[in-house]
C-alpha cells in the first residue's frame, strides 16, 4: 500500500463534484419544468471536465403524480407519461455522455402516490377523493418500467453500478474520485427493514470504503422525520430509525443526503465510533411552483487537499447561485485522519508500529514534502497533518511508538539501529533550543549516506 500511495500523483487529489438533483416533481408537470430538468443535467454534461463532475444523484420525487395520477381512482393504464417522458429526456443527457447517475425512490414514485399496499394513505387523500373505492394494489412498478436497474437493464455497461436490491428498488455504485474509491448507495423513502438489510451486505462487502448514502426522507422536521416514516405501514422506518440501524454504527458513511421536506437544513452528527456524519436535506421543488421553474441544484465539491467538503446550489436555467447560509456553506472533512490512518504512527498501513515506521518517518524528515499529498506526507512522517516532518512530529512518532510497544521501547529500537542517525534524532529531541535541534538534525540527514 505504502508503494502504491507513494508513486501516486498529487493530481489525483484534485477537488472533484458530486451533483445532487432534489425533487423535481413540480418541473416534471410542465414542458417548461420539463426544459429546466434538462438545463441541469445538460450543464452536468458541458461542465463535466471544468468542475471534475464525477457522479449525479438524484433524491427521489422525480416526478409528481406516479404512475397513474392521483385522483383517478377507475384508471386501467398508465396516464401520467408525460412526466416521465421529461424526466428520461433528461436523464438521457447524462447517459449519452456515459456520466454515471443514480436515484433514491420517493413517495411520489408509488403507482398510486402516497398509496402502500394493504395501507390507508397517510394523507387519506383517497378516501376523500375516491368515496367508496377500495384502496387499490401500489407499488414502484412504473418506476422500475423506467428505471429499475434489473427490470430495465439499463445499468448493465455502467462500470460503476454495483448492483439492486432483490425488489429493484435500492441500488448502489462504486465510484473513483480525487484518488480513492467511494460507495454510494441509493434507498427508497422511509428505508424498510429489508432495504437497510440489503444495504448492510453492501456495506459489509466494501468495508471501510467511504460511503455516501442517498435517500429521500432523512434529514429535516416536516412530512415525517426525524421521529416517524413519512408513510405508515409495517416495517418501516423514521430518520431516527434509519440511523439507529444502519448509519450509527457504520463508520465508513460518513454522508447521509435527501429531499422530500421541503427545506434546506444540514447537521454534523457524532456516530457511535466518534467520527462525524453530514446530513443534509435539499429540496428545491417550492422554488419551481407557479410556474418559475428555477431548477435549482446542488453542487458538492470535495477538497480532500484542503480538508473541506464545499456545498454550493445553482441554477443552470437562470445561471445563479444561491449564497445565503442555507444554501452555501463549507464541512470540514480530515479524509486522512477519518479514512485512512487507523493506528497513528504505522506508517507503512501494515497494522503494526516498528522500525520499517522508523525508517520512513528518518527517510522523511526535514525533507520537503509540499507537492505529495496529504496521505503521502503522512507516510513520511507528518504526523501532526502540517505538511512537513520536523520536531513535533519526532516527539508525536516517539509517543505513537512506545504506546504501541511499551514504554521505552521506542529509545531500546533506536540503540539497536547502526546508524548514527537515529541516536542522534533521539539526543536532538531532549534539546530545548530549536535552533540546535535543526542543526543536528540537518547534519544527520545529509550525513548519514
């Protein structure tokens, strides 16, 4: 692993953009709402390479009325095509430019909207709209028509797509950006118990791979969240719920994004390893209704040489930025220390802390280290994350060592190495002037050759 980070260019760690689109069920209404869509993803195709686009995701409510419509009860065929004629137009941007995309299943994507099986519509819109008239047989059968992974296939040469969950409802996909692998998984609205046991075996089967997960109701205060599903029905989940089971105790997700509530709200949580999760809710679907159809989008930009994940929104129809706080803001995100040092001061990643570590950390110190990258200075000996090795770092390496060994363990291995380096590195240590320390540190690394 230590070779391999090593011989890696620093341009591998280039800032790189994830694209969220949020419920576009108000655009999908109309021929103009319908262009808007287009403008995002056609913008997602001419800006691909200028802002490093990597992946699309897409938060559920992707169209407005289902399969069927809303209110006729007595219908016998699809008669909502229109919406979903826009949406695959729009997608089909992103497919002809070979651009993975994915999308997390909302409850405006049921046959019936709001309508579960066996289950009293939560709105009891059907009732009051369809006096007398049994609640019908609902599911997500017209969007796997269009976008099921199995039923459509239309993954199958997207390098990619991971796969679907048995009912072609979830999916998940993997994913290169700025030097590392991601996993993105993608879950229908109020995740049931089966949907966060298939994502479980996903997860299991790319441990400790960063992970990002896209939903439609997690985060917010509206329609459901945090304390209940947005739909009723056994074996369904609430945010609270969500985490609890799934994104607590999994480390590697480290961001939780969704629509649905109509706000635009995020939060820092704490995950029962003690490491920070981002989730975020966008739903831009009021700035579409009365016809303004803005087509507001989100740009998630991931700085991992900076240390910051920037979030921006944008509008390609009206080429506008959102600023305020809500809608712009900055996460700090350390990757190094959050994905890839478990054990601070085994340099070479091989679990254990000895003198092949001693050895790196002597190869590295004092040298400039400021055009690798941050995981390559780590493995120099850049234990503080500063960008150099220098004294701090001795006495940060030192403690790391005799932690893992023993106390004193670190002084027995440096007798025991020959050359005159590493004595003269552990006497320098002790010396109170900095500028001593410099200078015998200086004439051991350019005399011990």
């Amino acid at each position: 692993m230590l070779a391999l980070s090593l011989c890696s260019s620093s341009l591998a760690q280039q800032p790189w953009t994830l694209v969220g689109i949020g419920d576009t069920q108000v655009l999908s209404q109309s021929v103009a709402g319908g262009q808007a869509i287009e403008s995002m993803t056609q913008w997602v195709v001419d800006n691909q390479q200028a802002k490093n686009i990597v992946f699309v995701t897409q938060l559920g409510d992707i169209v407005q009325d289902g399969l069927y419509g809303r209110t006729n009860a007595q219908a016998s065929s699809v008669n909502n095509v229109d919406e979903w004629n826009r949406v695959e137009a729009a997608i089909a941007h992103l497919e002809n430019a070979s651009i993975p995309w994915g999308t997390a299943v909302g409850n405006h994507e049921l046959d019936w909207v709001d309508v579960i099986p066996g289950v009293t519509p939560s709105s009891n819109w059907w009732s009051s709209e369809n006096p007398g008239v049994p609640v019908p047989a609902s599911g997500f059968e017209g969007w796997k028509q269009r976008f099921g992974p199995t039923t459509t296939g239309r993954f199958d040469d997207v390098p990619q797509f991971g796969g679907a969950s048995p009912d072609d409802v979830d999916s998940y996909f993997v994913y290169n950006a700025g030097g590392r692998d991601y996993l993105h998984i993608h879950l229908q609205v109020d995740v049931p118990d089966t949907a966060i046991s298939w994502a479980q075996g996903v997860i299991d089967a790319h441990a400790g791979m960063p992970t990002i997960v896209s939903t439609h109701v997690f985060e917010g205060t509206i329609h459901g969240p945090p304390n209940h599903p947005y739909l009723p029905g056994s074996g369904r989940n609430s945010a609270n719920q969500v985490w609890d089971k799934l994104i607590n105790d999994n480390s590697q997700i480290f961001l939780v994004l969704n629509g649905h509530t109509g706000q635009q709200q995020h939060r820092t949580r704490t995950n029962a390893a003690g490491k920070s999760v981002f989730t975020i809710v966008q739903d831009y679907a009021g700035f579409d209704t009365g016809g303004q159809n803005s087509g507001y989008m989100r740009l998630y930009e991931f700085d991992e040489s900076n240390s910051v994940l920037r979030v921006k929104t944008y509008s390609p129809k009206l080429d506008e930025y959102l600023t305020t706080a809500s809608h712009q803001y900055d996460l700090t995100l350390d990757w190094l220390t959050r994905f890839d040092i478990t054990l601070v001061g085994d340099l070479d990643f091989n679990t254990v802390i000895d003198i092949n570590d001693w050895n790196l950390f002597r190869t590295g110190h004092l040298t400039d280290l400021s055009s690798l990258t941050k995981l390559q200075q780590y493995s120099m000996g850049d234990m503080d994350g500063d960008g150099d090795n220098d004294v701090s770092d001795f006495a940060l390496f030192k403690t790391a060592y005799d932690n893992a060994n023993g106390v004193g363990q670190f002084e027995a291995m440096v007798s025991r190495v020959p050359e005159p380096c590493s004595s003269s590195l552990l006497g320098a240590c002790s010396c109170s002037s900095l500028i001593v320390l410099r200078g015998r540190l200086g004439r051991c690394r350019h005399g011990r050759r």
